[in-house]
C-alpha cells in the first residue's frame, strides 16, 4: 500500500481548436490574443517551482504546414448529426503555417513544452475529437487517434497519455487506446456531477452545480488511492478539480474560497496518500493574466509545503502509468 500522496496536473493544450464549434476563428483572436503567450508564462512558471505537468495537445497542433496537415488528416472522419461539431470543412481556409494561422500551428510552443523540464506531451486526440456526439464511430475515432500518434512521432513523440476532448469519455475507445500504446487516460471526477455528458445533455442544473462546487465542497475531494486504480491499460487517472476557471469581476470576493476549495483538496490528499489531479484549459488564464498566475503560484507553493510536511509527490500521467507497471 502506497502512503504518499501524488499531486497531477494535466492541461488541455488545443488553442482555436478547443473551441472551433463555438467562436469563430476571429471572435477567438479577439477574445483570447494572449493564449500563446501563456504557454511560455506557465512553463516559465512551471521551471520555476520544477513542476510536473501533461500537456495532452490537440494534433492539428503539431502541423508545420497546411499542405501537411492536409496531407495528415484522418483517412476516416466522425459523421456528426451537428455538423458544426466537426472542424474539417474549416480546416482548408485557415492559413499556411504558424506564422500566417498562429492560433491553429503550435510547433514552436509544442517544442517549447518538449524543451522545458519535467512536461509530458500527451494527446488530446487529432481533431479535438468529441467521443460522445450522436454520430462519432469507433472506427473514427481509431483513424483520429492514429493520425494523432503519426504526426506526433516527427517530433520523436509516442504520446503515452489521453485526454478526452470536453471530458467525453467513451469506455467503447479504451480498447483502440490500448492498442495505439496510450497507457493512461484523464477519467471524469468520481461525483455524479461530472459524469461524462455530450453537449447537448450539458444542462443548466449541473452547469450551475459545478460551478458552485468551484467553491464550496459539494462533490468532495475527488481524491483516490494508487491502489485503488484497475491496473487494466490504460490506466484511469481522474480529474479532482479543476485547477483555473475564467474569473468573474463581479464574484471576485468569492476567490478566496476557490483558492481553499483547492488547497483543503490538496492537503486531504496529502495527509492520506491520496493522488489529487488537477486540471485546466491554458487560455482560461486571459483575463487578468498575472492576478490568475499568481493564483496558481499559490498553490504550487502549497504543494511544496505538502511535499516537505507529508512527503507528497508531483507526477506526470506518463510518470504514474509507469509507477504502477513497476508495482
């Protein structure tokens, strides 16, 4: 039995392509200009506190051209009911590289994740790929995740972990997931609340009850045991908390609560040997942008204070997959 806590941080790094069904590429600018920029900033911030994190990228990402994205798309593409789902027929407008289409390339920051200590590349599918909208296949999302693994490979990449775009976990995919040499995946929080749900099942009710459990313990900690996880690749690490929400100016009196709806959930973990996974979309961080990195600083430091206290520790997915395949 395992008595040290383990802290994982996982972000789901997929700029334009995290929200192609929502805004508009222009309304994306305009909204989240910084959003690359960011990336440096967390880095910058992760070097210094010498943290752990995935990174599960979206693999349009790592395109240096359109010409080779074209070129790398998936031979089978998911026939979705909405087809405003699907980012393929825009896929042929947008620019011809990162300079041109910065918020659809990324492979300078992708190399900028690979170059700085202790970040894991992870997937987050290809096409930022929705696993429980009405007419998705298997099949298609076998051609997704293939794509995915190829294109990463010219970066001397095997991405070993998984991120379910909007959190859409599908027990139908673990089996293809198994296949492609995914040894972990990011489930949902443990609570009814965050059961896995497409967009259309995404109701007001448990919106408003998520939000709410941002700062007052509604769901619990979401904390679990190592060895409480079913060693069955690919191994499921689920979400605790999410780690940083858009703030609102005019809730801005409520944030110290969200600060210690966190750190109450990373000591619990840490006085019982529990693994805390927090998680985050990078751009949420926009507004406000050194106020929320100071947020975050917060907490980073909590863990270390947990880490000196309680012996806790901070791990990649990829870290903890491979923990537990030496257990």
């Amino acid at each position: 039995m395992r008595s040290k806590g383990i802290l994982i941080i996982s972000l789901d790094f997929e700029l334009y392509w995290g929200v192609h069904d929502k805004i508009s590429l222009d309304d994306y600018i305009k909204k989240y200009p910084k959003s690359r920029s960011i990336v440096s900033a967390l880095l910058d911030l992760f070097n210094k506190y010498q943290t752990h994190s995935t990174w599960s990228t979206v693999g349009f990402l790592f395109f240096k051209t359109r010409a080779e994205l074209l070129g790398g798309l998936p031979s089978e593409k998911p026939d979705y009911s909405n087809k405003s789902r699907s980012p393929y027929e825009f896929v042929s407008a947008i620019g011809n590289d990162e300079a041109e289409a910065p918020f659809c390339y990324a492979p300078s920051l992708i190399k900028l994740v690979l170059d700085t200590p202790h970040q894991e590349v992870g997937t987050h599918t290809c096409s930022h790929y929705y696993c429980l909208e009405e007419g998705q296949n298997i099949n298609a999302f076998r051609s997704d995740l293939e794509s995915a693994i190829r294109v990463a490979k010219k970066y001397n990449l095997t991405p070993e972990s998984l991120v379910f775009p909007r959190n859409q976990f599908n027990p139908a995919c673990l089996d293809i997931c198994r296949e492609m040499g995914i040894k972990s995946y990011r489930g949902n929080e443990l609570s009814y609340l965050y059961k896995a749900r497409n967009e259309d099942m995404q109701s007001l009710f448990y919106k408003g009850l998520r939000f709410l459990d941002g700062y007052f313990n509604i769901s619990g900690h979401n904390c679990y045991s190592v060895d409480s996880i079913e060693r069955k690749l690919p191994f499921n690490f689920p979400s605790s908390r999410l780690f940083f929400r858009p703030v609102n100016a005019r809730l801005k009196m409520l944030e110290p609560l969200r600060l210690r709806r966190i750190l109450s959930g990373l000591r619990y973990a840490a006085q019982r040997g529990l693994v805390y996974h927090l998680w985050m979309h990078p751009h949420s961080l926009e507004l406000n942008l050194r106020t929320n990195l100071l947020f975050i600083e917060k907490i980073l430091k909590y863990y270390l204070i947990m880490r000196e206290r309680y012996g806790m520790e901070n791990l990649t997915m990829s870290e903890l997959s491979h923990l537990l395949l030496e257990i």
